[in-house]
C-alpha cells in the first residue's frame, strides 16, 4: 500500500519494508512458487503506484486480477492482518483502481494492434519460430518493402511482400542476396499458424500508442493497464513477443529523464520465463541493453516467475527490489534454485535464508529493496500487506460495462484497413500485367466500419482522429510512384478508370478514399525519406 510517500511492501512484529518510491525504477523481481501469493504481491504493487500517481501495465494470466477494478471485502485474512500491523492508521481503506482492459484479441479488452513494419523482422521471426536461412529471407522481405515504399501493416500484406520478392528474386538478389523459393514457402506456412493463433487481429491499425498507456485519471491515479492473458497463454511466444516489443518501443521513444521521484511508468512482465526460453545469445543481449538502460527513462520493469533462476545472471543483477515467496526443494534441481535464490539477498544474521525459503507460507515472503544510497538492504522475513481491491475476478458483465466507458474505446475498437502493401501491388499488376507476384486473392480482409456511425456518443472529435487519419509513415521513392504516380490535378480521371474495375471481389478502398491516400502518402513522402529501424528492427 502507499504510505509515507512510499510503498509499504510487507511488515512483521519488528519491522516495516518499504520501497522506496525514487528507487522503485530501479526495476524488481517477483518470484515464488505457484500459489504462494505473488499475484497478490503484484496487485499490492500495483495498487500503490497508482496511488502514487503512476500508470502501470500488467498481464492477467489467470483473469483474478481484474478484481483491482472493483472494491475490495473484508475476510478473515485480510482482516486479521489489518489489526496485526495497524493498517487502517496508516491510512487503508478498501477501494476500486482505475483500470483500463486490453485483449489482443478484442474480447475481454479493447483490442490491441501493431503493424507488421513496427514489430519489425527480428521479433517477428521471434513469433514465428524462423530459423536463420528463414529470418535473412524475411529481412530482405523488410528491406524491399522499405525501399520501395509499400508499407506493411497486416498478414496479407507480408505474404503478398513474400510472395513478390520470392517470384521475382531475380530482380532483388544483386541488391539483397538470394532469396530461397523454400524458406520463402516455409515462412508462409509458418504464418498460417500464426493467424490460427489470432495473428489477424493483432496485426493491423489502428496500431497501439503506448502514450495511451501512460494516463491518470482525474483524481491523478496512475491507470492500471490490464492485458487480459487468460487466451493469450496458450500462445506464449506471441505473448512474449508483445510485451518484448512493448519494452523496447518504450526504451526506444521515451526521453532521457535522470533521477526522478517516482517512475514515469511501471511494467510488470509475467511468466518472465516465457521471454528468456531458447533466446538466442544476440537476443539475449539487446534484451539486457534494454533493462540496463530503460531505467534512466524513469521506467520501471518487474519480472515475475517462479525461481529467480528462469532469468539470466546479467539481468538478474539489476534487479535491486526483491520479493521471494515460497520455493519447493523436493529435487536436486529445485535445492540448487532455492540455494540460488537465497545467494541474492544480503544476509540476515537472524535466520537461514535457504532455509526460510522452503518454510514460506501462503502470503509470507523474504523482501530486499534498494535503500537510500541503492545498496541492498538485508533481507527480510515478512507478512505481504493485502490488497485494497477485490480479491479475485471481476464479473464479465462489469467488465463490459467498464470497458463501454472507455474513453480509448472510439479510437481503437473498430479495425482499419487502408491501402497497404498488398493493394498496391495489386494495383501494379493492374497496371503492368507483365510483373510476375502471386499475390494470395483469398487473403482475409477487414471491413472497414463507419467511424462516424459506429462511435460511441461520448467520443470527442479528438478520439476519431487516429482512425480517420493515416497515421504518419516515412516514405521514400521507389515503387510507390510506379503503382500509383498520382498527382493531386490527376485524381479526377483516376476516379474514372477505377470505375470501371469496381466488380472486382476485392475490399480495396472507394477511388475517393484511394486518390486521398496518394495525395496524402504523396505529400508525407515529400516530407520524409527513408524509414528508421531501431533496436530490434522495428520501425521508430
């Protein structure tokens, strides 16, 4: 809970831990067994930034941590540690969190989606399993699509890029290297399973602004960002993949900010392990960059897991706030995990450290957090303060009805699919019957709702913008004049051609819609001339 400008963690009859709030960006580590109570741990935490005014994203692995948006109820637990440690003095009151829910696939959230190009090569081949002859193909697939201008948002457009790289090789390989007609046929397959796993929703605009993460509400509570997980978990690396993206975008566009009160921002990544599993040594050490370096944009990441020993050494040891619940040491393995997880904390002369950690019980922990000067403190035997929300899960129908008041709800709940990739090469083959690219005919593609229409009455003008509104890309010259070449006195007898295609099965945008585009993509191409990839190759 937040107390004394800080975060009291745990207490026993002697003494009280708190974190203190301008160390709490010095990232953290949950870690225990199952059922020994990190999730009430994590939702203590998070409880506590918000009080403090900072906004927190977080993964709902189970569903139970919907309850931070409902009032908490007293039981005999809870209540006996109140009176125990004389919280009600220091200010605890049960009470609701300002949440915010999310599902990459639009069910129990509002949907999230990113584009092709800003997920990048890199942690798409992640995704996607690719072995190395597999990720080169699908960089000069990213190469080329940058060149020439066709941008990359969803599925179908990556497999009509696929498709016309591979069918058209020759043309590419001087510039790129070669590209092989089995890996390029591998990767496609590789996609199908990708969207059975609901890669179609996630990809695709309007794309996620991590700023709409960072909000307070009107009484300054950092909102409590909820990814709903209970779906997602059964599609571990593209969930691993997503909150890898979500960290590196943060490390990649937020300010150098220094020491600051309190965080700007707090991450809590679960099933940490999930991110580490099979990570390649390359991999592995951009990760540790980003971890090392995030923290001085005043961004704190928590990873939570069952031993400490599912996260690498190197980054292991930036983790300076601890809380370590109960470890089984029924096996040779788990002995070594439980003595391993002891040797991260500063002794306490009071007590074995390997030994407490197999003797926890439910809601007991061992807690070590940075102290002023950021050294370590020694470690701690401890009761975890309860919640002040609701401990368990949220109803389906409170769900819905928060979710319909969301002020984000206009900007994000309706898909947009504007001209991409696999439209304009399309239009190319249209127009030059003698380019060779099997682009897929049948590939799904989204209706596109009417904004206006459909938007909830509450919507400000403001919120349809990003729908309405092609969002800023860099463009460059290339193939984007050859496809479409328009200039803004020309879009009349354009409308007149596309006229006469209209019977095409296909869902391109009206020639209206179609001639805006070029005039806008146009002009942005004017402006900007060339596309920046950071990190991990996504797009910046």
């Amino acid at each position: 809970m937040y107390a004394e400008n800080n975060i009291l963690v745990g207490a026993n009859e002697n003494t009280e831990v708190y974190l203190l709030s301008k160390l709490a960006n010095r990232h953290g580590l949950i870690a225990g067994a199952t059922g020994t109570g990190k999730t009430v741990t994590l939702k203590t935490l998070a409880e506590a930034f918000s009080d403090m005014g900072v906004p927190v994203f977080l993964a709902d692995m189970k569903g139970d941590v919907s309850g931070l948006a409902k009032v908490g109820e007293p039981n005999a637990k809870v209540t006996e540690r109140m009176e125990k440690y004389s919280l009600a003095d220091k200010g605890f009151v049960f009470k609701s969190y300002p949440v915010e829910f999310w599902d990459l696939y639009g069910e129990k959230g509002l949907p999230i989606r990113v584009t092709i190009s800003e997920m990048g090569p890199q942690l798409l081949s992640k995704i996607l399993n690719l072995s190395e002859a597999q990720e080169g193909v699908l960089n000069i697939v990213f190469r080329v699509a940058d060149d020439e201008n066709l941008l990359l948002i969803d599925l179908k457009d990556l497999k009509s890029m696929i498709n016309h790289v591979s069918d058209n090789a020759e043309l590419y390989e001087s510039q790129y290297g070669a590209v092989a007609k089995k890996s390029a046929t591998t990767l496609l397959r590789s996609i199908l399973t990708l969207e059975d796993q609901g890669g179609d929703l996630f990809f695709g605009e309007p794309a996620l602004e991590l700023s709409d993460f960072m909000q307070c509400n009107d009484e300054g509570k950092g909102m409590i960002n909820v990814l709903d997980s209970v779906k997602l978990s059964t599609a571990p690396e593209l969930y691993s993949t997503f909150l890898l993206w979500m960290i590196s975008e943060l490390y990649e566009t937020m300010p150098e900010v220094g020491d600051l009160d309190k965080p700007k921002f707090v991450f809590f990544f679960d099933e940490a392990h999930l991110l580490f599993d099979d990570m390649s040594p390359a991999f592995q050490k951009k990760v540790e960059q980003i971890i090392r370096l995030i923290r001085s944009k005043g961004i704190g990441v928590y990873f939570i897991t069952q031993s400490p020993s599912d996260i690498p050494d190197t980054v292991l040891s930036q983790l300076g706030n601890r809380v370590q619940h109960a470890l089984h040491a029924y096996t040779p393995k788990e002995q070594k995990a439980v003595k391993t997880a002891a040797e991260t904390f500063r002794p306490n002369p009071e007590f074995d450290t390997t030994e407490v950690i197999s003797t926890l019980g439910t809601g007991e922990a061992l807690v070590s957090v940075l102290e002023e000067k950021g050294a370590p403190s020694i470690v701690q035997q401890v009761d975890i303060l309860p919640p002040q929300s609701y401990i368990g899960a949220i109803e389906d129908n409170y769900r819905a009805e928060l979710m319909s008041i969301s002020s984000l709800r206009g900007k994000y709940r309706d898909a947009v699919d504007r001209e991409s990739a696999y439209e304009m090469l399309l239009n190319k083959i249209d127009n030059n019957p003698n380019v060779q690219s099997e682009i897929p005919q049948d590939a799904p593609i989204r209706e596109i709702p009417n904004q206006a229409e459909q938007a909830p009455a509450q919507q400000a003008p403001a919120e349809q913008a990003p729908a309405q509104q092609a969002p800023e890309q860099p463009k460059q010259k290339g193939l984007l004049e050859d496809v479409i070449g328009i200039a803004v006195g020309t879009a009349v007898d354009q409308m007149a051609k596309q006229t006469t295609k209209s019977k095409r099965k296909t869902t391109r945008k009206t020639t209206v819609e179609k001639a805006t585009t070029t005039v806008v993509n146009t002009a942005a191409r004017e402006v900007t001339k060339g596309i920046i990839r950071g990190l991990f190759g996504n797009m910046k």
